[in-house]
C-alpha cells in the first residue's frame, strides 16, 4: 500500500531528511518563491521518470534544473556573459535560463527531454536553498500539482493534490509569489520563453539587448516546443521486428539491438528512452520501434515515439 507522504519542516532535521529522500531517487515536494516544486534528483533517470508518473502528464518536456548557486550551474552548462549577468541581476530569483549543455554534465536526458541545453534556477526560498546545499546536486522540480491542475502554493495543496505519489512534502508555508519563473532562452539570441516572476522589461535592461519573444509563442504548452529533439532517422513504430537496414529499439521480452526495459517496467522505459534514441540516430540507419503499452508513463513514451515519427 501506498504510505501518507511525510510532512517535513523546513528546519535542519527536516531539510536532511528530505535530501537522504532525493539521494535515494525519491519524490520530494518543497516549497520555492513561484510555487511548491516536485523535486528529484536530476541525474537519475528513473526518479525523473517518477516525477511524469505522478503528474500524469501526457508528454515529456523539459523540466527545470534547479541549483544553489552560480558556481553549480555552471558545472552543468556553458556559461555565458549574458548569463552572468542575468545571474547577477536576478539570481537567486523567479528567472530561469535555458543555456547549452556542457558534455560532462552528468544529468539524465529525460531531464532535458534529449534536448542540448538545460533550463536552470537558482531559487531564493530559503527552504528551497537548505535543501539544494544540503543536498548538492541538480534537483530537477515541474509544479507539484497533477497534469491540467493548477500550481501548488500550500503543502496541504500538495498532499490532496499528489498524495501517496510523494515520499515527503516540506512544509514551509504559502509561496511569496505564486506565479512561475520567468524562462530566457540564451542558447542564441536572447529569447522570453515564458513570461513569470521577473517582468520581461527588467530582463531586456539588464541584458542592455532586445528580448525577442518565443519563435513559436506556444512554450506554455508543454512539449509542443519546435525545438525539441527529434532524430534524424526514419522512425518505424509499433515494429514487431526489424527489416535488414533498420535498427531495433525494444522494449520488453524482445531479441533487439537496445532494449528501452527489458522487463517491460514503464519508468525504466522512460528514463532511457531519449538516450536510446540518440544512440540509435548515431547509427545512422533507421529505427524501428517496438510496441509499448499506452498506459501510465506509456502514454507519455508513445506520444515522444509518435513525434518522433512524424514526417518533417
Ligand atoms: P516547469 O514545468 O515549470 O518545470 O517548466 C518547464 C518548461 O520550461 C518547459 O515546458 C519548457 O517550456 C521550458 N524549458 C525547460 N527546459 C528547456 C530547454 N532546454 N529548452 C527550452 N525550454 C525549456
Ligand atoms: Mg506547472
């Protein structure tokens, strides 16, 4: 059965505990100065695969990094002097910035949805700061609220909302500003991916630059973005086998080149499958693809597969 989550306070006995919890690949809600995050850690597929999972979400998009500070968010991208100053401006604080990755960073590609640059943030709650020093790596948080619901500002949204799907909650009462972090793209021209916390005009004069707004205007729709990964290879879905050309991307008791789980577990499934697909593209031959379950995180798997298949 399914246990309550633990309801933890945001003193040091509190903050320890809920780190162990994220060390071990466990859910943990906390609070953030936006709204209460779901939190895992970001370097472990199957946790990350856990955060969809408890959301329900019908896709994958990339979830927002989260770091203490400056010098840790720099060991996961390639810094910038726009971001420097960005950072210097608005760090710790409700801005999000989405910069190239760096080759060693260590994070699981369903964090990035496959994509070669990371969203990241510095929060300036001081319970959401305890947990990430305590802690000391990347903690990956969407809004702890179910796909469709809208942001949690209270624990106690938390618990009715996501319940037994979070080890535990820290409880450090209603959010300061409630409303989700501004996102700037910096992987080119500097770009408002969505507008949140920091207004768009106080952004545009630290940059001293323009700030074009979203290519596509639609980031508010998650995983619709233009950008994100597709191969480059054809790719052949519900296969029951491989023609001679073709690579074979499996997925339970099946003979196949790489297998998304063998044991045909969904989370494990979920946390290889933009690995894998990189892999395979890297072959440079098609990929046939075998049939997964629509059900759970199945239905987020099938909709990144059908993606991935349509014609460009
Ligand atoms: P959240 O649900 O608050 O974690 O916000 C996630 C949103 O951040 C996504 O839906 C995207 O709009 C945006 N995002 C995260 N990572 C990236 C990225 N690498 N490139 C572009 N946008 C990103
Ligand atoms: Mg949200």
């Amino acid at each position: 059965m399914a246990q309550d989550p633990l309801i933890l306070s945001a003193q040091p006995a509190g903050i320890q505990k809920a780190a162990a919890l994220l060390a071990q690949g466990a859910l943990v809600a906390f609070p953030t100065e936006t709204v209460y995050g779901l939190g895992a850690d970001a370097r472990n597929g199957r946790a990350v695969a856990a955060i969809f999972e408890a959301k329900g979400r019908p896709s994958f998009n990339p979830l927002i990094v989260h770091v203490p500070n400056v010098e840790a968010a720099k060991a996961l991208c390639i810094w910038s002097d726009a971001a420097e100053g960005l950072a210097m401006h608005f760090w710790p604080g409700p801005l999000s910035m989405v910069l190239p990755l760096r080759a060693d960073h260590g994070l699981s590609s369903l964090v990035t949805a496959g994509l070669p640059t990371v969203a990241l943030r510095v929060p300036a709650h001081p319970a959401a700061q305890a947990l990430l020093q305590r802690f000391a790596g990347p903690v990956a948080a969407p809004s702890a609220n179910p796909s469709g619901r809208i942001s949690p500002t209270t624990a106690a949204h938390v618990q009715e909302d996501l319940g037994s799907k979070v080890a535990a909650i820290i409880d450090d009462g209603p959010c300061p500003v409630g409303l989700e972090s501004t996102i700037v793209g910096l992987d080119g021209v500097p770009r408002l991916l969505r507008p949140g916390g920091v207004p768009a005009e106080d952004i545009q004069a630290a940059l001293g630059a323009d700030l074009l707004a979203s290519e596509d205007g639609i980031v508010s729709a998650p995983g619709q973005l233009l950008s994100h990964y597709a191969p480059r290879a054809a790719v052949r879905l519900n296969a029951a086998q491989k023609t001679p050309d073709e690579v074979f991307l499996g997925f339970g008791d099946i003979a196949c080149d790489l297998n998304l789980s063998p044991s045909a577990d969904l989370k494990e499934a979920a946390a290889n499958l933009f690995e894998y697909l990189h892999r395979l593209d890297r072959t440079g031959r098609p990929i046939a693809v075998a049939p997964v379950p629509a059900r759970g995180l199945g239905t987020a798997i099938n909709d990144r597969l059908r993606r991935a298949a349509a014609p460009r």
